[in-house]
C-alpha cells in the first residue's frame, strides 16, 4: 500500500478523478466510465461516497501486450497456456471490474502492425500467402478474441475494424507521414472479401454469445483445465463450457 500513498501521488489528479466520475454520474445515470490504468490502485473502481474513485471498469491492459508480444515473437505451437490464462484472468479480487480487450490501436500508432496484418497480411488481395497459412491464422484470429471475451472479467472492449480484422495500422496525421489521413481510417469495404466478412460474422456470432447466454454477466470463469503440452484450455462460465485449442492442432 505504501507505493499508493507517498509524496509522489499526485493528489490533485486524484481529485479531478473523483470529481469527473461524481459529475458524469450524476448528470448521465446511464455513463459507464473506463479507467485507463495498468496500477490496479486501491479504490479504482469503488463509489466516490466512500471517498474512493468511482470508475466503473478498468482495462487490463497486459491482456492485449501479451497477445501483440506473442504474435510477433513467439509460434504459436510454442505459446504457454498457462501464461495466457493468468493474464487474461488477472487479480481474481479484481475481476469483477475488469474490462479485457484483444487489440488496441494504440500498439500500432507508432508504426506498428495490427494483428491481423501479422496473421493474415497487409494487402489479401495482394497477398502470397499461402491457404493453410490464411485458415491458420484466421483461427488463432478468431480463438484470441474468443477468449478474451469469455475467460476474464465482466467487460469485453472492441475497438472500431478489429471485429473484422482490419489490416492495416492506424495513424494519425503527423509530422513523421507528412501530416497524412492515408492511414486515419477504416476501409469497411473489406467486409465485401470472404475472409474479412467471415472473422467480422464470427465478432457477431459472438456479440450473440453473450446477448443470449449472458456469459459476461455471470460468476467468474471456473477454469477446468490448462495443459502446457496438449496446448488445451477449458472452463466453464455459467452453464457454458468453453474448450480453446492451439490452432496448430488443426493444420
């Protein structure tokens, strides 16, 4: 606790955190805040009449470093279940305001590349690649946000193009591209190629998951199994079992 009350806190932004979530709540009954914070700090996410922050969710921002650090140096027949498993679930005494999302735009604005650029290539139509490694990576695709959203906490956060593996990055106009807009946007008409249509269908069918099971608002995942060799997870959320294979078991 020492760490979270020392002369190095910034106290006036702790008010302006307080007061920002009392005023949006009493003005928006409905506003769902999300605190941007990797500190888990003490309060976060408690009712500002107990003198706390009053956030709504926090993001566990590890979850999607984890995946971004995996897909570019690791194979995925080489991933630890174990690992993946611990990250996306988090403090078990936090869990209940944690938001989890695979893939922010944030891990490419600096010239870094989406996920689905690493999985599946920048350009399809472009593309060399070859059909075995197109369903390969579509799969770890699919499987990544699959258990992002099932496996954490009660939250689950998408941001705009991911649901359909966009492939390209997002930049913003600046002075390293010229102040461009090449890369500021979205390209919806990749939903009209198969493979985009299929992982955006698969988003939905997700989305759909959730509506009508209503996974994230049940108890915390109970986690069955996690084997490191077989490369199988597998826990139940309510009545719901979810089993994940690595997609190398399919090719």
């Amino acid at each position: 606790m020492d760490e979270y009350c020392n002369q190095y806190v910034d106290k006036e932004a702790l008010l302006y955190l307080i007061l920002a979530n009392e005023v949006l709540h009493a003005l928006h009954p409905n506003v769902i805040t999300i605190a941007d914070d990797a500190t888990l700090y003490p309060g976060l996410c408690d009712p500002t009449s107990q003198g706390r922050l009053g956030s709504d969710y926090f993001a566990n921002l590890s979850a999607s470093e984890m995946w971004l650090a995996l897909l570019e140096n690791t194979p995925d027949h080489e991933w630890c279940m174990s690992k993946i498993v611990s990250t996306l679930v988090g403090d078990r005494q936090n869990t209940d305001k944690m938001l989890l999302y695979a893939e922010n735009h944030n891990q490419s604005i600096s010239g870094g590349r989406s996920f689905a650029e690493i999985l599946i290539g920048n350009s399809l139509g472009k593309s060399s690649i070859s059909q075995e490694s197109l369903l390969r990576g579509c799969s770890l695709h699919k499987m990544i946000r699959l258990i992002t959203s099932t496996i954490g906490g009660h939250a689950y956060l998408n941001f705009m193009g991911n649901e359909f593996g966009h492939p390209k990055r997002v930049e913003f106009p600046m002075s390293s591209n010229n102040f461009s807009f090449s890369l500021a946007n979205r390209h919806w008409d990749l939903l009209e190629d198969d493979v985009h249509y299929q992982l955006f269908s698969f988003d939905k069918d997700m989305m759909d998951l959730d509506k009508n099971g209503r996974i994230l608002s049940r108890g915390l995942a109970n986690i069955h199994h996690v084997n490191d060799t077989t490369m199988v997870i597998s826990y139940l959320r309510g009545p719901n079992l979810c089993v994940q294979l690595s997609s190398c078991q399919f090719i």
